[in-house]
C-alpha cells in the first residue's frame, strides 16, 4: 500500500471505529449523493412529462425515450468496468457529475428559448446515462477506499436506504416542481443536485490506493471475458442472473408505460404522478427494513425464489387500476413489486459475494450488470410498441406477469434445495457491495 492511501486510512481509522456518523470523508459523499439522488428522481418523473405533456410524444416515442435512458448499460457497461479500474476513480465522479450537470441542464435552457425537441431528448438520455454507467462503477469501487473493511457493509446499507429514500421522496417532489414549473423547469433541480455532489466529493479528504500496475499480455477484452466466463459457468448464479435480467425486461416495459397509463388511461393530472410513485416506493423502503429478518425466518438461500413467486404474485393488481379511487390500485400493486424485488435484490447479492472469488469480485459485478441492465432498454421498446399495436393496459398486465414469472428461473435451481446461503470465506468479507 502506498504512503498515499496509508493516510488516507489512517484518517479513516481517527474517526470513530464502531459508526459512520464520525466519519467525515463518508458523510460529505453520502449528503451529496442524497441530493443526486433526489434530483435524478425529479429527472426520472420530468424528462418523460416533457416529452408527453410539452412535445405531445406517441406511445412509441416515450418508449423509446425510456429506452435511451438506459441503453448506455448494454452498451459501454463492461469496458466501462476496466477502465475505471486503470485510474482514478474519485475523479472519474467528479467529471461525470459536471458533465451530467451541463447535460440535464440543457433542457430547461431549451424550453426556455421555446426550442426543445424529442431529438435533444433523445440525446440527453443517452449521455447522462454513459456519464451514469461510469459515475455507478466508479461510486462502487470507491466506497472501499473510504471506510475501513469492518464498516464497509454499513455504508453500503446507508447508501441504499438514500437510494430508496430517493424513490419516495423524488417523485413528490417531482411532482410538486413540475406542477409549479413545468416538467422542462423541474430538471433544473437535477442539475443543482449534481453540483451539489461534485462540491461534496471536493471536500473529501481521504485519497484512494493508486491502481496496480497492468500485468505483462493483460489486455482490456481479456479482463471484461474472464468475468464473463465466471458467471456464464457458475450453475447457479447464472440462473440468478436469468432471473434478474428477465425481470427487469418486463419491469422495463411497465416503467416506458407508466405515465402514459397513469395520465391517459387513468386521468391522474401531471403534478400528481409524483405523489402516486412515491406511494409505490414505500414497498421498497419496507422491503429494505425487513428483508434481514426474513431470510433468517425463511432461509437465506429459500427467500431467494420465495421473494419473487410468493411476495411478488399480487403486484399484477396494478394493471387492474381504474379511474377515481380505483387508481389507488396501482401504487399498491407496484408498491408489492417495489418490496418483492428489493427482498430479492438483498437475498440475490449476498449469494453472489458467497460464491464469487475476491480477486474476481469486480468483474464479476459488471458482467452481471451488464446482463441486467443490458434488457432494460429493450423491455422499455418493447413496450412502446406492443403498447401501441394493442394498447397501454394489455402490455401492462404482460409487464406485471412476466416480471413475477421470472422467478420460476432460481426456483428451477439448486436453490430449491437450500434453505441458507454458505457463509463467505474470511477474504470476502471485505467485498463491496454492488446494486443490480
């Protein structure tokens, strides 16, 4: 270890050993990263408003927006991996947040001067969203380097309670900013929200181990296929990996069509979309809470399956919403989804650090990444489509079904016959957590 990151450790080590909330370096990237969160919230609510309520966007067209939003992911999401890895990572988050700031930000400069269009949307999507691929396996990989190994599962835990947070809250205030600005004017605050966090990363202290020298022949294709190999072998996990990516095939449908259903299906006026997702992500703080007790209830490795086919089988109600109260309907149904997956997520991410080798970790992270995300933008063009050729409410019940039905995948397993995870080794204790 160099002198560098020694003190770096060392001034880790000064703060209080046994919490976070002494740690200083870690609570200027956890405050700044709730704002981003928060603001990419409001984003996620606004750029299709835009596109729906200001631009008069077809069904097709919103689908494709939503696609664009995640496409970069199955695109760039492996070499993104190995590159990040080659420098330094703080910085690499640090350009990301200025560059996504210049790009959110474009579009309420448009609206402004009356010259927005789908295309300048299109393109927003797609370059935040590489900006985001390298900004998320950049934070990843950081978060190691800041706090001590012992207090590294904690701030994981903090950091996806602000994620969580960010769904409930970010849609309300979503929903407020653009009943009193516009959709256009709402992603104002997303651009503020990304100063905030480069601001915040600034101020951070503690400087990261330079990366390891390349090995003799190590090339970047080399690297990006012995991840690949791991997963794609490993008879459970990529079962695991088929379920996941499957859902989120189906999850993508559900969300290209989500305000379109909500606002001209339903009727729900634009400034109270917000209020009807924070609902919905309530589910996901819950599941969060409570998915610790029931894996040690129902089994570490059985909660697995049981997640998606037993807590995820009512979240189709929400497909069967009507106008007026029936409306509630929905941010019940996805409320139910938001809880099984979040269960699952936990459940399935502590499978992958049991089996995975330490030295394979990061690679391992990024080839599973790269699958699940990789059919998100496809699921959000499907939905456009199929919600044009035969409606918004039919894709919707197909969305719903088919994300419980990925579960069928690790109930099909050797799952089946677990009831507990195996305990990680000693040196996978240190492992950094990764979302999916």
């Amino acid at each position: 270890m160099t002198e560098l990151a020694k003190q770096g450790q060392d001034a880790g080590a000064e703060t209080d050993g046994r919490s976070l909330r002494r740690h200083p370096d870690f609570l200027l990237l956890w405050s700044g990263q709730t704002v981003s969160e928060m603001g990419s919230a409001v984003t996620q609510i606004a750029l299709p408003l835009v596109a729906v309520v200001a631009l008069k966007a077809s069904t097709f067209q919103v689908g494709l927006l939503t696609a664009a939003t995640t496409v970069a992911f199955a695109l760039i999401a492996l070499p993104a991996g190995a590159l990040v890895d080659r420098g330094s990572k703080r910085s690499v988050m640090i350009v990301c947040n200025l560059l996504r700031l210049l790009i959110i930000g474009s579009v309420p400069l448009a609206a402004a001067l009356g010259a927005v269009t789908m295309a300048q949307l299109y393109v927003v999507a797609v370059a935040a969203g590489v900006c985001t691929v390298f900004f998320d396996v950049a934070y990843q990989s950081y978060v190691p380097s800041l706090v001590r190994a012992e207090l590294r599962m904690d701030a994981n835990g903090k950091l996806g309670t602000t994620q969580a947070f960010a769904q409930l809250g970010g849609p309300g205030l979503g929903g407020g900013l653009v009943a009193a600005f516009g959709a256009a004017g709402a992603m104002t605050a997303d651009a503020i929200s990304y100063a905030v966090s480069v601001v915040s990363i600034l101020g951070i202290r503690t400087r990261e181990e330079p990366p390891p020298a390349r090995r003799e022949g190590e090339t970047l294709r080399s690297r990006i296929a012995e991840g690949l190999r791991f997963v794609v072998r490993h008879r459970i996990l990529r079962r695991v990996v088929a379920c996941t990516a499957t859902a989120n095939l189906f999850s993508g449908m559900s969300t290209a069509l989500t305000m379109l259903f909500l606002v001209r299906v339903l009727h729900v006026r634009p400034g109270l979309t917000g209020l009807v997702m924070a609902v919905s992500a309530v589910g996901g703080i819950a599941g969060g809470a409570f998915a610790g007790p029931l894996a040690r209830r129902i089994g570490s490795a059985r909660i697995i399956w049981v997640s998606m086919l037993v807590f995820g089988a009512p979240q189709i109600i929400a497909a069967a919403a009507w106008r007026g109260w029936g409306v509630l309907l929905f941010p019940l149904g996805c409320g139910i989804a938001y809880f099984a997956s979040m269960v699952y997520n936990v459940a399935q991410l502590s499978y992958r650090q049991s089996v995975t080798p330490p030295e394979l970790m990061g690679r391992m992270n990024a080839a599973v990444r790269w699958v699940v995300w990789g059919t998100l933008p496809l699921g959000s063009t499907l939905g456009g489509v199929l919600g044009t050729l035969v409606g918004v409410r039919p894709v919707l019940w197909l969305a719903f079904t088919g994300s419980w039905a990925a579960g069928w995948f690790v109930f099909f397993s050797p799952l089946r016959h677990l009831r507990d995870v195996p305990e990680p080794g000693p040196k996978s204790e240190s492992a950094s957590v990764a979302t999916s």
